[in-house]
C-alpha cells in the first residue's frame, strides 16, 4: 500500500510540473498573438481562449479576458463568437459557485443560438443548462434540457470527416484489458460509421445524463434504458472515459434495485478500466460502490478494504 501511495504521488506530481510548465507558454503565445495581430477576429479569439484558459488557474484573469471578450464581440458584430465566451463565462461561474450568474450566461447564449440556427452550440449549450439545473437540484428541468440536447443532434449539420470513422486503428489494437470484454453483448468490432462518429459519441453522452437524471429520481426502468443505450454505444465507440461513468451509473442503478450481482459486476468493469486509463476519479468512485455492495451483504472486512481502496485513489 506505501508503494502503491509513493507512486500514486509521483504520478500527480510529474502531471502537475507538466501542466504548470506548459499552461504559462500557452498563455505567453496567445497574450504575443493579441498584442501583435491586427485581424479583430483572430486577437477575439486568442483572447476567448485566454477567458478558458485561466477558468482553473486564476478566476480573476479568467473574468478579466472574458469581460474583454465580450466587449469586443459586441463592438465588432462577431455573434458566435459571443456565444461562445458567454459559455465559457458560464463555466467560470459554475467553478466560482455561482450558479445563478451560470444560469444567466447559458440563457444568454442559448438565446443568441436559437435565433442563428446554431444547432452545433445548441447542443452543448442545453446539456450545460441541464447541468447547471442538475447541480441546483432541478431534477425535471435538467431532464427537460438533456432531452431538447438530444433532440437537437439530428439537426446538426456534420462534416463529411465527422460521419466517418475516426481513429480506426483502435479497433484494430485493442488493449488485452479490452479484450476480456469482447464477451460481453456489445459489438466491438463494429466498424459502421454510425457506431463511431462524433455523432454517436454527442448520442451516447445524452443518454448517459439522461439515464442519470432517471436513476436520482428512482424511475427505475427509464434509467435502465437509457443507461444500458448509452454505455452499448461507449463500447462500440471504446469511448473510456464515458465507459468507466457508464459503468459506474450502471452499477448504482443495480445496487439500488438490490441486484448486487449486477451491481459487482459492472463495478468491477469500471474500477479495472479506469485504473487502466489513468482515472482514479472514477476508480474512486467504484471501490466506493464495490464497499457499499460488500455491506449488504455483511461482508464487512472486504467492504472496509474497498473503503480503504477508494481513500487512495
């Protein structure tokens, strides 16, 4: 357990030092961009990625950028664009807490969306306002955005390259710890265009929310529906990250309906797979679920070694 902690540690730190070397040049290019371009839409948007930039590095530059941003959107005409930093000003509020000021952003590029047929920026910008109304605790409304996210997919007009398969070769290498997998009732070896484009992957994350917001309000079998659609089109998509969510939710939803073998094995999946990936969120948050599974079931030592687990991860 020491080593597994040491190593754990000098992971993080190697991963911060390299962050914390690379976030100043990035930047360091975009303030050389803005100070010496004369093009208004190129210095907007360097100066837009500066507003995202800084949202976790310092809240203060991040709104000085984004006021900056907004203004000059304004003042040049460039309405997407505008959009685009009222989202971003949005997720700034949200870091700060300040759901209300989140709310009111997200409307504001919502509205500037719908009257461009922006269907793209529609997208993202109700399945955000239906995490900004999941976070506030407004569990029909939030279901309510996901479901208009979901709905607007199939107006959007993709590009050629987006409809086709991406990243083929993954279907090709898969890693052994895929392999174990392929028994399962998914198709891995799917190679359609419409089980691996961008398309499908914006799908999958809806349902996935969708699901989600099911199982908080205990309607059961939509949860199960949606959950089990979503993480059918991860795997084909070998999405990872959605994967170990995916399962996770998954394994909540068995564990609530008291089906612990389910529950284990789904479980299992996520905390192998996220391991794996490098997400020790999610790992976490499996051996947490594993723990509480080993409690209904009396098995109190395997529950406290998964507790024990989750602590480190």
């Amino acid at each position: 357990m020491l080593l597994k902690i040491i190593l754990y540690s000098l992971l993080l730190f190697a991963i911060n030092g390299l962050f914390a070397n690379e976030k100043p040049l990035i930047i360091a290019s975009h303030k050389v961009t803005i100070d010496t371009t004369h093009n208004d839409s190129i210095r907007l948007s360097k100066i837009i990625d500066l507003s995202w930039d800084y949202r976790n590095y310092s809240t203060d530059s991040a709104l000085y950028y984004s006021d900056w941003a907004i203004r000059l959107a304004k003042s040049t005409n460039q309405v997407l664009l505008l959009a685009k930093e009222l989202d971003i000003r949005s997720t700034i509020m949200i870091i700060m807490g300040k759901l209300d000021s989140a709310e009111y952003y997200q409307n504001s590029s919502l509205e500037i969306r719908q009257n461009m047929h922006d269907y793209r920026g529609l997208r993202s910008s109700y399945e955000e306002m239906g995490n900004i109304k999941k976070a506030k605790g407004h569990y029909e409304l939030a279901l309510k955005y996901y479901f208009k996210a979901l709905n607007t997919i199939d107006s959007i007009k993709y590009r050629p390259v987006e409809l086709e398969l991406y990243e083929e070769y993954k279907f090709e290498t898969l890693d052994k710890f895929i392999e174990k997998f392929r028994k399962r009732n998914f198709d891995m070896n799917k190679k359609t265009p419409e089980a691996s484009s961008v398309k499908f992957v914006h799908i999958a994350n809806e349902k996935r929310l969708i699901g989600e917001i099911y199982l908080i309000k205990k309607d059961y079998p939509n949860a199960e529906k949606y959950l089990l659609e979503a993480l059918e089109l991860n795997y084909r998509l070998l999405d990872g990250d959605q994967i170990v969510m995916n399962e996770n939710a998954v394994s909540k939803l068995y564990l609530a309906l008291g089906i612990n073998s389910k529950a284990k094995y789904h479980a299992i999946i996520c905390k192998d797979i996220s391991i794996h990936n490098g997400n020790y969120l999610e790992a976490s948050r499996s051996f947490e679920i594993l723990s509480n599974i080993e409690l209904t079931e009396s098995n109190y030592s395997k529950a406290l070694n998964y507790l024990d687990s989750s602590s480190y991860m």
